[in-house]
C-alpha cells in the first residue's frame, strides 16, 4: 500500500492542498477548527509530511531525531559563566543525552536533528522532524501518544524516561524508584533523619512520580508515616522552585525537616542558596538531596548528594537502538531500564569528597 500524501489528506479534511501545507508550516495562519480537521485526517491516514518522500521512504535521509520539552534554567547558566573552569557547569539533563545522542550517532554515520518545545509543542514541530528523519527519540511525554501511533507507522521510534505507553515501540527508562528509595534510606538509616520532606515535580513527570515512589517506599520500610502526596509539587523543575520551595518548609513549621529531597538536581541546588540567605547551615541544621547527578552537583558548595544516572549513556542507547531497528524493522520490541548510583556528598553529612 502507498505512503498517504498530501493530496489524500486534503481530500479527507475537505480543503485544499495549499491549506495542508499551510497547517504545517504556518499553523497560526490557519482557523483553529479547519487545522484540527486536518490534523485528525493526517492521523487517520497515518501521514507524514516530508520535504523529501523518496529520502523518507529508502531511510536514506542520514538523520536522527530528537524532541524533548525545553525547560531552561537561567540560573544553571548564570552559575556556569560564573565558573570559567567548569566548562559544562550548565549541562542540565536534556543537554547530557543529547551529547550522548551525538556522539552514537556519529559512530553510525548520522546527523542528529533536535526540536525543543515546551508542553509538547505544536504537533506541525513533530511532523516536520519526523519527516525529515530515519528514527525518531522522543523524550518523556513531549509528544501527544496518538501522533506517536501515527509517526511510528512510518519511522522506528524510541520512547526515553516516559511510561511504556506503547507496546510495540522500544522503550529506555532509567532506574527511578530504586535510585530514591536508597537515597532516603542511606538519610534514615545512615544518618538518622527521620522527619524528610519530599519535593516532587508535575503529577504528569513519569520520572518525578517513580522518585516519590521510592521515597514512599523508604518511608514504609523504616516504618516512617507513609505520605500519600509529595510535601510541595512544581511545575518547573528549576533552581527557582527549588528555592522558592525550600522558603515555603521553612516557613511551613513548627520546626524544619530533617533533610529535604528534591526530584532532580536543579532544585536541590536552588534550595541550597535559599537555605545559605536564610542563614540555614547544610548539612550541620538540614540535610538536602537531588536527583540526576549533573554536573553542577559536584561543583556546588556543599557538593549535592544526588543518585547519579547514566544520562549519556541514556541518549547513546537511544541511538543503538534506532539503528537497531532501522536494521532489522520485525525484531521484537526492547524495554530497557538501566541502573543508578547514590553519590554520597558533603550535603547530606557524608563529607566525601566528589
């Protein structure tokens, strides 16, 4: 059966071609319902645009995809100019695997096309990546599940850190759970801290939502109370929340938390500063953890105790696994999760060295 093209597609939405080619190059140029219209008779077709359909159909295009939502943090940059020496000081998670991405595929002959966006993005920013591309990384839940059905008809498509919300698609994930359920259990039983406060990111986070997983499950095993929710939630997972939220425990009392667990590095260092303004000794009056273990981790003062994971190695078996498939298109789909490690550092009391 022939590839759906553009002329199917404008049969079905009952419009014309130049309209079609308007909704993907220029969505905002066309009326929310017509472009909605198009849009469900591209996904019922299983098209996907392409500036070049013989390049698309021989896999011949020499390009991998990646799309990952854009969460910039001014303040890990601020840190990096600040730190002439640390030259990857700003390397946040996204940064790491695509470092990672780049350098498998350059191993495999292969350019590497990224699009950021936030919130997903405009499903035209999908389309156009996933036609210019043999294989195609997307990164969580940047990417609506349907308009993955649709693109993984056409391309091998692999889902990184995001739940496995479709069977036949392979799938990396990173140990999440486990990794923070050794964290809080070296801060209970190593340290003795007992009263832990837990800061989670969006319900909608697969990542952030394993990591209060393994916090709970800490929690149960040392026969701590069990929360049912995280002690705050952020919508962006940034130095600035994380500092904001440390205020908020603070000013929560009576008392402070024994320690304070972030979801992901980033925060953790926010919180950090916050605590040094408010004249709040780390670890000597609060102990306090991250997630990810990127490199400013290791550079801040005191060094952050965070669960290291292989973020790089997490973009380069992306790649294999494209190549992979692009090989051999009926092997059987893979799930992979790879291991973490605890990163025990001055912020938490263990004083070791980074």
């Amino acid at each position: 059966m022939s590839a759906p093209t553009v002329y199917d597609v404008a049969e079905r939405s009952g419009v014309s071609i130049a309209t079609v080619s308007r909704v993907y190059r220029n969505p905002g140029s066309v009326r929310d319902r017509t472009r909605e219209r198009v849009l469900e008779a591209a996904r019922e077709l299983g098209y996907v645009p392409s500036g070049n359909a013989r390049g698309l159909a021989s896999r011949t295009t020499g390009v991998l995809g990646l799309c990952f939502p854009d969460y910039a943090d001014p303040d890990a940059e601020a840190d990096a100019e600040a730190d002439s020496d640390a030259d990857d000081a700003a390397m946040l998670y996204s940064d790491q695997i695509i470092r990672g991405m780049e350098r498998a595929a350059r191993r495999h002959g292969y350019a590497l096309l990224i699009a950021a966006s936030l919130e997903g993005g405009p499903e035209s920013l999908v389309a156009k990546v996933a036609g210019r591309v043999d294989g195609f990384a997307v990164l969580a839940q940047t990417v609506p599940t349907r308009d993955l059905e649709v693109i993984s008809r056409r391309l091998p498509v692999v889902m990184l850190a995001g739940p496995r919300e479709i069977d036949h698609l392979d799938h990396v994930v990173v140990a999440n759970a486990a990794g923070e359920r050794e964290l809080a259990r070296h801060l209970i039983e190593d340290h003795g801290l007992r009263d832990l406060a837990f800061v989670g990111g969006d319900p909608e986070s697969p990542d952030a939502e394993a990591r209060f997983r393994g916090f709970r499950q800490a929690c149960q095993d040392a026969g701590l109370p069990v929360p049912d929710a995280p002690d705050l939630r952020t919508a962006m997972m940034t130095q600035a929340e994380g500092a904001r939220a440390a205020e908020t425990l603070l000013d929560r009392g009576p008392g402070r938390p024994d320690a304070m667990l972030f979801a992901n590095d980033q925060m953790a260092v926010g919180a950090l500063r916050a605590l040094e303004r408010r004249g709040v000794r780390v670890p000597e009056d609060i102990a306090v953890t991250g997630f990810d273990g990127i490199p400013l981790s290791r550079i801040v003062r005191p060094a952050l105790t965070t669960v290291r994971q292989p973020i790089r190695h997490l973009g380069e078996q992306a790649v294999e696994l494209l190549v992979q498939r692009l090989a051999d298109g009926n092997r059987p789909p893979v799930s992979l999760e790879l291991p973490v490690s605890l990163a025990r550092r001055a912020s938490c009391g263990c004083g070791q060295a980074p």
